[in-house]
DNA sequence: CTTGCTTGTGTTATCGATAACATATAGGAT
DNA sequence: ATCCTATATGTTATCGATAACACAAGCAAG
C-alpha cells in the first residue's frame, strides 16, 4: 500500500461503498439513523482505503471543532501536569481534544498564546492563572466561548473559576510552624513579578506571620521562578548566612525546598531539630525525602478534574453565561520536617 | 463590547477596511504584497472588531494545518517533558502547533490516538517508541505525511529516527558499576511488558552482567511502569529480602532510584558504602539526592531539538522520503551513590 | 385505508479562508 | 514613447465535511 499524495476523501468512501457522501458522514457520527448493514458496508470500504476523517473540515462545517484550548504555565512541573492529567481524563468520554499551551509565566506570552489558540476556535479555554494583559481579557471575550481560570481566585473572574487561594493556602503553612513552636521564620522564593501565584504565597506567608506578631523580613528570593532545587539549595545558605539564627523556613514550592534540604543536610545540619523545612505542592519528592517534607496539597489533579466536569455541564447545556466559582481547598501534609518531637 | 454569537470573519474585515477579503488574508501574511498603508488600515479593522483569524478554515483551504502531532507515553515524566520542551522550541520560529497525545505506554491507546490525531491532518507526526500496532503503522503509512520516531532505534523504522539504544544505555552502568568493583549486582524495574524502552534497559543491563561473568538473576520487578518513588522504595525493600548481600542496584528511572535510596536510608544502610544505588535519566533529583545519583544522561532535550531541526528541513524541502537516523549518544554522570572512595 | 411518525437516504448550500488567475498601476529600461 | 516588470489588489473556484431540507418506505394507530 503506497504512500498517496492527498488522503481519500469521504467522497471517495462513498463512491466505493454505493452510497452518498453524506450517509458515510452519518455512518462515523453514533446515534445518527443508518442501517447496520450500510454503516458496515462503509466501514469496510473506509478501512480498505485507510479513509481517516478530516477533522478540519468537519470543524468548518459544523462548527464545533472538538478542541479545548488549555494554558499552562510550564510543562516540567508535576503540578501543572496533574492537573491536566485530571483534566484530560475528565474530558475523555466527551471525545474533545486538549490543545496546550505554555506560557512559561509570561503576560506577553500569554496574550501571543491565547490568540494562537482561539485561532482554531476552541470549543472552551482553561486557563492557567488570574493575570492577563487586557488585550489577552479582551481577545477572551469577543471569543464567544466559556472560559476557565484554574489554579487562583480572581478578583475579576473572566468566567468561571476552579482554584484556591494561594495566600491562605500558605498561611496555613504559618499557622502550622508557629504551633510548632517556630518563632524565627523565613521565607525562600522567585526574584520576579512573574509567578503570581508564588507572590500570593509569599504575601500570604508573611501577613500571617506579621499577625501572630512575628517579623516578616526573614525573605530570600532567589532566581526566575519557578525555582529549581539547585536555586533553593542556594537560596537556603544565602539565608542562613544572613540570619543565622534561623528555626524555620517555607520554600515556595517542594523543589526549592528538597533542595533546601539537601544544602542543609550538606552543611551538616539537622532537620527538623536544628532548622525545620517545608515547601507547598504536594509532589512526591516532599513524601519520600529523609525527612519527609511537610507541604501542602492544592489538590491539583482535583483541579483539573473539576474543570473538565464544568466543562461538560458547559458543552452539553451551552450555558457558558452563567459564572461559577469552584472552591478547592488545601490542605496541610504535616511531615517530619517541621515536626517537633517533645 | 458584548460577547457576539459568532466572531467576526474576514468578510467583515475586509468591509471595515473598504477592501476585498483577499487583501485581508494577504495583510495577515508576511511576504505578500500589500501596501504598508493599506495592512494598516487592515490591522485596525481587524482589532477594532476583535477579529482572530480561523486556522479552521484557513488549514481547509491551503492543506496547511500548521500543526505538529508528537506523542509521549505520558505527561508526569520530566524526561519526556525535557523533550517536549526542545521540540517546542526547535518549533517556535516555524509558527507551528504542537498537537500532543499521551499513549500512557499503551499500543491501543497509541493506535487510537494517533488515528484522533491524523484527523487533524498534521504536516508531520512525533511519536514516542519504536512499538506500534499493525494498523498504527498503516495509518501512519497512509498519512502521506512524515514521521519521526524518538527515543529509541526502530528495527523497522516508519520514517525518520532520532533516538538511542536503552540497551546499550544501561550497559553504559553495568560497566561502570563493574569497574567500580561491585559483582553482586541487581536491577529494579517495573513489570509489564508495556515499557518497552524499560526493559530494553534491563535487557541491556542483564546481557552486560553476563558478558562480565556476572550473575544476572538478581532482578526484582515491581509496579506497573513507569514505576514511582514509592514502589522503588518497595522493590529495593524486597530485592534486599530476597538476595541481602546485593552489593549494588540499577533502577529502570531515577525516580524509582531514589525511592531505593531513601529505603536504604530509613533502614540504615549506608549508600554507596553498604549498597551502591544507580537511576537512570538525569532527573534534577539524581542530582540534589544525599548522596547525588549515578545516573545516565539521555539528552531528553536534544532529542527534541534534533527532531525539531528534522522537522524543519522536512517542511521546507518537503523531502520527506529521505529516512535519516539520528543517534543521541547517552553518556554516564558518575556520582557519589555509587563511587567507592578508596 | 388514511394519517402520522420513524427510519434511512439523497440533494443543495454553506462554513471561512486561500490558491490561482486576472487586472491595474507605477516606475524603469531601452 | 513603448515595452516590461514588480507591486498592489480583485474575482472565482475550491478545500472536505455537515446542516438543513426533502423524500421514500415501512409500520402503527385510529
């Protein structure tokens, strides 16, 4: 069977199987009235001429081009991926395809992204984050299609919302070490504006602290966000060496603190007896470190997975009008890292 | 600006600007003849109504979809995301969309997917592994369009390659636990046959141990693969069981090595000292574990690249029937968890 | 036996853009 | 002044499928 040039065609199904185009098209869509013995005999015919559907032109035609646009902000990162795990499994049944973007937590980007994506006229768009440049908001509106931010708590939602509030999520953290007995605490993070949500941590973070009375100086921001282990093995010593003193620290994600971890454990101390480390994010690298990290679970799979159940309701009800605000909530994973043994 | 029922096209552009829709389409195009003041005048009607253009119909029209179909067996894999990120980026000049898939190491879930993916008729197909289905084969076949295999070295190559051998990879670490003076030598993997780059490594593996003289019956597979953190932890727990002077491990990934090491840990063995523990991949966390992880480097990101810079010759010489193999070289990154200090 | 509904199939127009061809104008070469 | 070429724009047909409508046949209900 030789390589053609251009693709069979439904046309070319149709005429071998001595029907009409439009009943081949019927034949491949379920619940459409064709006889079991026709839809059989085109089958046959489109395997034989290795006949595969032209989605684009379908989408043309009717359109509903099956696409869900989704942006993320970096691939390499368990969070962002369980989320789409979640969403991408939430979604399978409907037969839509996720079309995904990276917008490697740029506004600019974004806004290049968002119109890269609504050029093939998603059916819905997932967006990652809370911040847009206007331009990215408008674009989003003239869409005509539901639109959902995931991972924040807008204060001027574009749609729908699935997220959580990052600031409260860390002050969880907070309220965690200071009932441990942690007085001198710190905080390890990007140096840029551009992980919002790592900014909303680190406001969260500290405003708590200040609330039990507690400086807030303790901050160490150290690289581009999102911060490797290598950036917090660094950041940690930067910070020891600045505040010695130091009993506790909140990385902004879990890489930063396993490597937080790993300089402490380098230079020789102990933790949680001589300094105590704890990161935000759940990965499984928090859970199988010696010690295990304390951090806290945003339910990102959850994320997702509601996402894709708001879609559906969307897609099946096309009442993409009405806004609704998914709340998830962290929660705390208290580990060996922080805890105090009496 | 009210959300319209359906966007505005280019007919409706083209009318605002007082020109016909051809110039419209024209004024989106570099290198075409327009009149600067005329692409202006164009440009504004365009955003002044919010005008995004459809590649929908812009794909139907020119058979140029602009999209790049690539599949990775998943997403939670910094390996695969390394790549991804290459080709992304080898791409993002082209102006092409990457339209991705995961198979989750399954040859049915490959075969419909792929299928899914060519209805979106695709200038060029990724895929990820050298193991498909018969009728995976044919559709790619009649594509008509070309192909790349990555990670791995097709006996029977659909189109291009750009990959490694797993097997000689993993030899790579028989030899240089060999020479670091180890013979008691075991191997922890997952235990299906569903990676198959898995256990082409454990094949690799096993054959070089014996080339040594070695035992190769120290072999503990554990969990479906790809494995985690977890079940490395478990397998190392039960290798240690069952054959307890083992004087040295290779896991199937760095992640299940690491799982391993902190199993060693918590039960007080020394690494490399009582046990040398090997991973596989170069994942940051070989690098930042205490010890650091002997691992071997893939080049999971050059594997993107190269493929990237394939594609980009393909596309403009459209020569897509010259099949060219590029062979990444793996190469050792010894570290502490396996380095005896004499 | 007629009406009305369901099932199965065909016909025509259309989705939104672009390729291919056609045309007009401006400037340069001869 | 004439021809030629490059630039700038318009016209027509078409990409491959599906929506909407039309129609035939079969069967049930009245």
């Amino acid at each position: 069977m030789p390589a053609r040039r251009t693709p069979p065609t439904m046309a070319d199904v149709a005429e071998l199987a001595g029907v009409s185009p439009m009943t081949v098209s019927r034949a491949f869509k379920p619940n459409s009235p064709v006889k079991e013995e026709t839809r059989r005999k085109i089958r046959a015919a489109a395997e034989s001429l290795g006949y595969v559907l032209d989605s684009t032109a379908a989408g043309l035609s009717s359109r509903r081009t099956g696409f869900i646009a989704a942006t993320i902000p970096s691939i390499n990162n368990a969070n962002f991926a369980d989320t789409l795990r979640g969403l991408t499994e939430g979604l399978a049944e409907t037969g839509m395809q996720i079309l995904l973007g990276y917008t490697d937590y740029d506004l600019v980007e974004e806004e290049r992204l968002i119109e890269q994506l609504l050029r093939r006229r998603p059916e819905a768009v997932v967006i990652t984050g809370s911040a847009h440049s206007e331009r990215c908001r408008r674009l989003l509106a003239n869409a005509g299609v539901p639109v959902i931010e995931i991972w924040d708590q807008p204060q001027d939602p574009l749609g729908a919302v699935v997220g959580f509030s990052n600031a409260r999520a860390a002050a969880l953290m907070a309220d965690h070490l200071v009932e441990q007995g942690y007085r001198k605490i710190g905080f390890i993070g990007g140096d840029s504006s551009r992980d919002t949500r790592g900014l909303d941590r680190q406001r969260g973070f500290l405003k708590a602290l200040r609330d039990f009375g507690l400086s807030d100086e303790r901050v160490l921001t150290y690289g581009l966000p999102p911060i490797t282990m290598a950036q917090g093995a660094r950041a940690l010593e930067a910070l020891l060496a600045r505040w010695p003193d130091t009993e506790a620290v909140m990385c902004v994600s879990d890489l930063s603190a396993f490597g937080a971890l790993s300089a402490c454990q380098r230079s020789g101390l102990r933790v949680p007896e001589d300094i105590a480390i704890a990161g935000f994010g759940a990965y499984d690298i928090a859970e199988h470190a010696n010690p295990a990290i304390t951090t806290i679970d945003v339910g990102a799979r959850e994320i997702g997975t509601q996402a894709a159940a708001l879609l559906v309701t969307f897609l099946e009800e096309r009442e993409s009008d009405v806004p609704s605000v998914i709340e998830i909530e962290p929660t705390l994973l208290a580990r060996a890292s922080t805890l105090r043994r009496p």
